[in-house]
C-alpha cells in the first residue's frame, strides 16, 4: 500500500513538472487554454498515457466532444435498429449478394441526402422558400402513407412474389432518412458546422450499414409470417411518427404566423 501511494506522489511529482512546463511554454506561445485541463485527466488516471494527452490540444478534445454529440443524435433519429423488421421483410426473398446490392444502395442514398442536407440545406431550404416546419408537414404526410401501405399490406415480400423487384429509394427517404433526420443534420451543421456534421454523418451510416447486414439473421427465425407481422406493427409506430412531424410543423407554422 506504501508503496503504491509513493508510486503516486512520484507520478504527481513528475505530472507538476511537466505542468510547469508546459504552462511557461503555453504563456509564451500566448495558448494556454489550449492545454489547461489536460493534467487534471493525468493526475485521475492511475496509469494515464500521458505523453498521448499532453499532445492532445483543447480543439481536438472539443472537437471529439462535438462529434461523439452529432453521432449519438444522428443514430437516435436514424434509429437502424428499430428498422431491421423492415429491411429483414424487404430483403428475405433475395440472394445474399442481391440483399448486400439492396442494402448498400438504401446506406448510400440515405446517407448521400443527408451529406447534401448538411453542406447545403440552408442553402436549399432558401432557394426554395422551405422552411422547417414545411419539411416536417410534407416528409410526415409521405411516411404517413408508407405507414399506410405496412398496415394494409404487410411484409414487402408479398409484392416482391408477384414479381415487383424491392426498391431501396422509399425506405431510404423517408423511412429511414425522414424530416427528422433532414432537420437534425441541418441543426448540427449550424451547431457544430459541417465538417463535424459530415463525419458523423459518414459514421452513423456505417454504423446503420452494420445494423442492417444482421437483418438476414432476423429473418431466418422469424420467416415471412413474422416478417409480415412485425412490419405491420412498425406501420402503426410510422404512423404516429408521421402525426408527430406534422404536429410540430403545424404548430411550428402557426408560431410563426404570429
């Protein structure tokens, strides 16, 4: 026990070394806050890595923050998980490289929207008089009648066996890239700028990609009687998604009618 509280008053000793340092080259350079801070994760940290930190500027640490908050908020919209019955429907009657073809195109376009509305929604929302509140109304009017078409007709394989081959444009946008995800892409460029935005967005969809590679595994034990089931399920759930868009843009524009 002594010998490990003399091992930290050791690394203490050396920490305040280096913190004195590190501050009188700070106060000469003029950057200062731009390594306060650092020590104290040394000084917590039983055995930190501390010549790691120490290279770690205050932007990189705020920058780790801002993108671990964007992706985090982008896979809560996104919500890949909840889609599997979906996308395990759209995909069960296919051949594994025709399921890995469908599955890259939905990742890519949903993606792909989301990288435009990031560099540039503000732009385009302007261009064409959009505000907001416009995009929640329409994009839940949209996935209300999605949400229409999984209550009445089930899982998609039912049309894919009268010969209609799956499309990955519908469930890229709006199902899986809706209002809310435009408009939470839109608010992290402004919050957090586009740079941080546009890599979050590239990791939530490799993150979503992954989700969605698993759907075959759901499909094969829940077979296309479960797969109907649960997609007509998840049709209710779009629906009252959909009411909640159209709500707060109703709401939204009344708001701003005032």
């Amino acid at each position: 026990m002594r010998k490990v509280h003399q091992s930290r008053q050791g690394h203490s000793h050396h920490i305040g070394h280096l913190h004195k340092y590190f501050t009188r080259y700070a106060n000469k350079k003029g950057e200062l806050s731009d390594i306060s801070g650092f020590f104290f994760f040394c000084e917590l940290a039983p055995h930190p890595p501390c010549d790691i930190i120490i290279l770690m500027s205050k932007p990189t640490v705020d920058f780790l923050i801002a993108l671990t908050q964007a992706v985090t908020a982008l896979l809560i919209v996104l919500n890949p998980v909840a889609l599997v019955p979906i996308i395990a429907s759209v995909t069960g009657g296919l051949e594994p490289p025709q399921q890995r073809k469908l599955i890259m195109q939905v990742v890519l376009i949903g993606s792909g929207l989301l990288l435009l509305f990031t560099l540039g929604g503000s732009l385009i929302l302007k261009l064409f008089g959009v505000t907001l509140n416009d995009l929640r109304v329409a994009g839940g009017l949209l996935l209300l009648s999605i949400a229409f078409s999984f209550v009445f007709k089930g899982s998609m394989t039912n049309d894919m066996n009268k010969g209609d081959s799956p499309s990955a444009a519908p469930i890229a946008s709006p199902i899986l890239v809706g209002p809310g995800a435009i408009t939470t892409a839109v608010v992290l460029a402004k919050s957090h700028g586009e740079l941080i935005t546009a890599i979050a967005v590239v990791m939530a969809s490799l993150v979503t990609w992954i989700v969605f590679r698993g759907s075959s595994k759901v499909y094969a034990v829940i077979k296309e009687t479960g797969a109907d089931v649960l997609v007509r399920i998840m049709g209710i759930l779009l629906a009252a998604i959909a009411v909640v868009y159209i709500r707060q843009g109703i709401v939204g524009l009344i708001h701003m009618s005032k």
